[in-house]
C-alpha cells in the first residue's frame, strides 16, 4: 500500500503521471485518483512535505483531457493536503528523453524534413533540462516552507520549434530541413 512505502518519509515526491491513456488507465485514473490517494496517505502518515508534480498550462478549461485531468488531480491534492506544493513544468528534456527523441525520430521519415505548422515559427517552447528541476526540487523546497506552493520554472528564453529542431540537428550531425 501507499501508507507502507511512505511511512518512514518526510518528503514525498509525487512523478507519477501518463500523457496518454491505455486500456487499463484512463486519465482519471493516473492524474486524479492516484494523486488524490497518495495525498490521503501522506495525510494519514503525517508527511511535512508533498510535492506534486502537474503540468504547465494544466485548467479546467484547457483544450486537452490531459490538462483537465492534471488540474482535476491539483485539486484533489489540495482538497487532502492543503499545503502541498505543485510544481508544474514546461517541457523538460534530458538523456533519453522523449522531448528531443522525438524530433530526432522524425528525421527517419521518408520525406527527409520535418512537417511543422508555419514552419516551427509559431510554436514557442520553454524547455528546462532534467537536472534543474531534480535540484530545485530539492533545494527550493526545504522541508522548513510551510504553506501551499505553485511553481512554474522554465527557461528564460522562449525558443521557436525551428531553432530546437537546428540545434538538435547540429548535436546529431544531420541536416535538418523545416517545411
């Protein structure tokens, strides 16, 4: 149980989440019920300090299911632990990350470019490295912080898909042609 594997923890790190559902676990799930539940045992534990991880752009009124569901699962945090901080990241890459690998992927398509919406121009991205979050994690959120928490570190510069894509494309040694 959730209770068993926490019991001995000051801090608990809530990482669990899916973007995308499978037939066993539907959004609800994952991002509502799980948080909700790991709450409840950190409450019944005594826990100082949880910190939830969501999702930057996470609302009620969000376009995706994904979003609503992420909001649905702060507030389900909330509701049990009040003091909770949520931390809510822009996209965030790193070894083996499915940020970059995902472009790199593309480039195996036969259309040897990469399709893209007004030519990656139009889509900003703030992406942080993963080690920037493991350590401000940790060192921004002492145990000693009381009260409820909303964190949304990204990287200062906004970054067009274009550019992501041509530094990727420097970093693997191919060439990258955007259409």
């Amino acid at each position: 149980s959730v209770v068993k594997c926490i019991k001995y923890s000051d801090i608990v790190i809530n990482l669990i989440g899916r973007d995308y559902e499978t037939r066993h676990f539907k959004f609800p799930d994952v991002l509502v019920k799980a948080p909700e539940t790991i709450a409840e045992a950190c409450k019944e534990v005594g826990i100082k300090r949880l910190i939830h991880f969501s999702a930057l752009n996470a609302s009620k009124d969000a376009p995706s299911t994904f979003l609503r569901c992420k909001a649905e699962g702060e507030e389900a945090v909330r509701s049990v632990f009040p003091d909770a901080t949520i931390m809510k990241p822009s996209d965030i890459f790193g070894k083996e990350d499915r940020f970059f690998n995902y472009y790199a992927s593309l480039r195996m398509l036969p259309l040897g470019w990469f399709p893209m919406q007004e030519r990656g121009t139009c889509t900003h991205k703030q992406p942080v490295y993963v080690s920037v979050w493991q350590d401000n994690t940790v060192t921004y959120q002492p145990i000693h912080i009381i009260g409820a928490l909303h964190w949304w570190p990204m990287h200062p510069a906004h970054h067009c898909h274009t550019t992501c894509l041509s530094d990727l494309a420097v970093l693997c040694n191919y060439t990258c042609v955007i259409a």
